[in-house]
C-alpha cells in the first residue's frame, strides 16, 4: 500500500473539478462567499475521506479478497464461484440501498 500514490490519485481527481467551480465562480456563478468557502471545505473533506476510505479498503478488504478468490479458484468448482460470487454482489445491493 502506497499512501502516496492514494493521495495523488484522489487530488488528481477532485482537483480539477474545485479548479473549474472556482473558474466558474469567479467569472460566471457569483455565488455568495458563504456557498463557495462551504463548497472549498467540502472538497478538502471530500479528498481526506476518500483518502482514508481508499487506505481502508486497501488494506483491510483488498488482501482479504484476493485470498478468498484465489482459495475459491483453486478449489476448481464453478457452482461455489458462483454462489459466492452472487452473495457477495447481492450484499453489497443491497447495503448500497441504505447508503443514501
């Protein structure tokens, strides 16, 4: 796990989406300071969650993965990959659902 690479990753994709609000603001949107010191925060919010989240689950749910897919592979039976394969992506449906 590189903590690096997450951080630029994360910069590189929230960035320039702040950089064109701000474009924007500053030439066409005027919004009121209020909304766009919010909307500044929220990015910084937005990138330090991201980063912790992607850490998370590079380091918790990733190598876990990776075993469990490879012990399925090697035990050589389709109807076990698809079984779980279905569990799996049936939970994460339905925990989806209640991320709202």
């Amino acid at each position: 796990m590189n903590v690096k690479e997450t951080v630029v990753e994360v910069i590189s994709a929230v960035v320039p989406i702040a950089v064109l609000v701000t474009i924007l603001q500053l030439t066409v949107a005027k919004l009121p300071t209020e909304v766009f010191v919010n909307f500044i925060g929220g990015a910084v919010l937005v990138m330090l969650g991201l980063i912790l989240f992607l850490i998370g689950a590079k380091v918790g749910f990733l190598p876990v993965g990776e075993m469990i897919g490879s012990s399925l592979v090697t035990k050589g039976k389709l109807w076990l990959i698809l079984f779980f394969g279905f569990l799996i992506g049936f939970a994460v449906t339905i925990a989806e659902l209640f991320i709202a």
